[in-house]
C-alpha cells in the first residue's frame, strides 16, 4: 500500500482543502501518514499572502525532498497558482498543480516515479469557475470542522494577491452546504467554523425557485440542524449586515465572536489599499457589536508599513485601535506582492521601520486580549474542550473566542470534544485563561 502525507500552509480555507485532498487519496487506497514521516508522496497546500508564506513553501518543499529523496512531491495552492514555474525549479519537485488542478491531481499522474524534470498544469485563475467541495477538522481536535461555503474574491485590494490566485467569487449551492454540515454533525463534531476566500460575500442564485442565498440564509439553515455552535471565521466590515447582526444576538448557537479584517486606521491608508469602508464605519460597526451582543470577542487584521505610510498615518492607526474594544489583533507587516498595484505605489517603508510597528501592535494585542480576557475571570463560561495535551492539561474555547486551560486531574469530568460550563479563575491574558473548577457538563 502506497503512503501519502500533507501539509498546509495559510488559512483555514487551505486546511478544509487538504483534508478534501487527503480523502481523495484515501479512496484510492493510500495510508495516510503525519507530516514529517517519510511517505511515498508528499502533498504541499501553500499559501501565498506574504513573501514568508512563499519561503516557507520553498523552505518545506527543499526539507521533504532532503530527507526523503524518493518521495513523490506535488504542490498546489495559492503559490502554485501565482509563480508554478519558480516552484518547478526547486529539484526535486515533479508535479505543480493550479488552483482547477488541485482537486484533479490523479487526472495528471501516471506513476509516482521521480523524474528529472518537474510537470506544472496551471490554467489562468479567470477560468476557475467550479466549486470544489471541502471542510476538514481541526488541526489538533475532532471538535470543530472547517466547512467552506464560498471561494475567489471580487474585491480589488491593492495589496492582495488573493484574487488572482483564487479567481472571482463563487459559493457552495445553499442545499451541498447543509448536506456537508450534516456529515461533519454525523462525525460527532460540536462546532462548524463557515469560512472561505470571502466568507461575507456568500451568494448563491437559485433559478428554480427564483431565490438568491446569502450568508444569513446560510447561518438560518445551520441553525435548524443538531449542531452546538457556529462560527464565522472572518467577514469584511461592509458584509456584517444588520440581519447577521440581529440573528447573532437571537441564535442560541452562533458564537459571540467575530474577526473582521480592519488594515488600516487611517482613511488615507484605507483609500490607498482600497478597502470599503472608512475608519468611522469600523468603528461604528465595532461599539454596535459590543452594545448590542454581551460578551462578544472581536479580532482584526492589521498591515503595517503599506507603502506611503508615515510615522503620523501609522500612530492614527495605532491610537485608533487602543480605542477600539477589540480583543485581539492578527499583525502582519506588508509584503510586496508581484501583479498588485501596490507594488507601484511611491513611498516604500523601511523594513525595520515595518517590524517596529509591527512588534508595537502585537504589544497592543497583547493588553487588548488581557483587557478582555480580564473581563471575564470570576465568570463560568461553556468551554469546548480539545484532546489532552501531554502536560496533563485540556485546553478549549469558549464562544467568545477565550482560549481556556484546565487539569485534567482536577477536573475528571473534562473530556475530548465536551462542552463544559467552567469558572475562569486567572489570566496573564496570553497563555490560556486557568480554570480549576468545573461546575457543569453538557451532555
């Protein structure tokens, strides 16, 4: 029996996908092995947001190939699909694959012998007009599933690459997306995470009925089926429509938490990266969240250093988020990106200049998620615990988005995939909140 084993580089649209990949090699009667063990194929899902994704991929691809020369090395994803031909050099690699060849790849093998050249099918991202099907678990638990509802993006970010590596946006019919979220329920999993390329932007057409879905008509349907908690992964500001808004604060399964992309807090910025909305309308949106759903847990990305940002643009951004009640921050420092605008744009920032901001939003994300996790100590909060660590400890999350640590030996009633009510006892607000008194299990 042939071995195969996976890795994913990116988001959780990339993670759901491999797991799609992984099924597709198990049908065909492959044993699936962990990364790192020596496997007669090798499969890499990259990803392609930051010039460190790109050489993360390289940097993988070239430690598969040294430790296990005679695998069988294919590599597919947003890298794949942007520069195939700089992946096809790295040797030892045999097959590319773009982003409508991925869930194909058996159609483009013949054996899985090495050869002295590499093989890349790629067609052009506006030709990708399919759906492909896809939802995974986690990456260390069997209690949440990625599913995906939505892939590609319309939108034209200066600074993305995404859309020409993902082509335009398409979703998942309405009636696929409740059948994959019944085969993850069936798997016994507790919480289905929606994501996608651009989750918000959900839109299917149903010319049977005369209807067109939305990302509410979607979360309306989850909301019918025997599943104890859904989430959102990420949603654009402008896509956070007040019927998300009233039905997270009626369900009694959507999570209070939401991650909404911010990038800049400085309109200039915003109007250079071309995003849709100015800082006055994120932060409008943010105090209604936190007015109108209690407890809600509210993270942003943030780039730092985007071409013509100065040292006054960057501290409109930073003092705009101190006043924000998020709870935390995803920070990334811009990377150029070939066939972006941005790239043209007059006023290169300084690397160091780059990391140095970065590292002064990652302190203020640090007392943002304290602030926030202080809040709650004291508290008893439903927790969704994961497997058992190898300190004896099960961590897990609460709705909120609050990552929460309790022992094992303390707390016998905590199991895999258990929601467990649980008071929050101490925090230094970046380790996982400390727990050591369960007071109720759900069954």
């Amino acid at each position: 029996m042939k071995s195969v084993s996976l890795h994913t580089l990116g988001c959780k649209l990339n993670y759901s996908e491999t797991s799609a990949i992984a099924k597709s090699f198990s049908s065909k009667g492959f044993y699936l092995k962990q990364y790192g063990e020596p496997s007669d194929v090798f499969v890499l899902n990259t990803c392609s947001v930051t010039e460190n994704a790109d050489k993360e991929c390289r940097q993988i691809i070239r430690s598969i190939i040294r430790n296990n020369p005679d695998t069988y090395v294919i590599v597919t994803g947003c890298y794949a699909q942007l520069q195939p031909y700089d992946i096809a050099k790295i040797e030892g690699v045999d097959l590319v694959l773009g982003i409508n060849e991925k869930f194909k790849l058996f159609d483009y093998i013949d054996n899985y012998e090495k050869k002295d050249y590499s093989c890349v099918y790629r067609t052009e991202s506006e030709h990708a007009t399919e759906f492909d099907e896809a939802f995974s678990a986690d990456t260390d638990s069997r209690t949440r599933a990625f599913l995906k509802i939505q892939d590609g993006c319309n939108y034209k970010c200066s600074f993305c690459t995404i859309p020409k590596a993902r082509g335009k946006s398409r979703s998942l019919a309405l009636y696929k997306v409740t059948e994959n979220a019944k085969r993850i329920i069936d798997s016994g999993y507790r919480e289905i995470v929606l994501t996608g390329v651009n989750t918000g932007d959900y839109s299917y057409s149903d010319p049977e009925n005369n209807l067109n879905h939305e990302l509410i008509d979607v979360l309306t349907e989850l909301e019918k089926l025997n599943i104890d908690r859904i989430r959102v992964s990420s949603i654009e500001p402008n896509l956070v429509s007040d019927g998300i808004i009233d039905f997270a604060k009626s369900s009694g399964k959507f999570c209070n938490h939401f991650h909404i992309p911010m990038q800049s807090g400085d309109n200039e910025i915003l109007k250079m990266m071309r995003r849709r909305y100015a800082r006055e309308f994120y932060r409008d949106l943010i105090y209604r969240l936190v007015d109108e759903i209690p407890g809600v847990g509210i993270g942003a990305d943030v780039i730092t250093g985007f071409p013509g940002e100065t040292d006054e643009h960057f501290q409109n951004t930073f003092e705009f988020i101190e006043s924000l009640p998020v709870s935390y921050l995803h920070v990334f420092s811009y990377s150029e990106r070939k066939n972006t605008d941005a790239v043209l744009f007059q006023g290169k920032t300084d690397v160091r200049d780059r990391k140095v901001r970065s590292e002064k939003l990652r302190k203020l994300s640090d007392k943002k998620r304290f602030d926030f996790y202080s809040e709650f100590i004291g508290t008893e909060q439903p927790v969704l615990f994961e497997s058992r660590k190898s300190d004896g400890f099960f961590e897990g999350l609460t709705t909120n988005y609050i990552r929460v640590k309790a022992d094992s030996n303390l707390n016998p009633g905590i199991s895999e995939n258990s929601i467990i009510r649980v008071r929050l006892d101490s925090t230094d607000g970046i380790k996982p909140v400390f727990s050591n008194a369960v007071s109720e299990v759900y069954s």
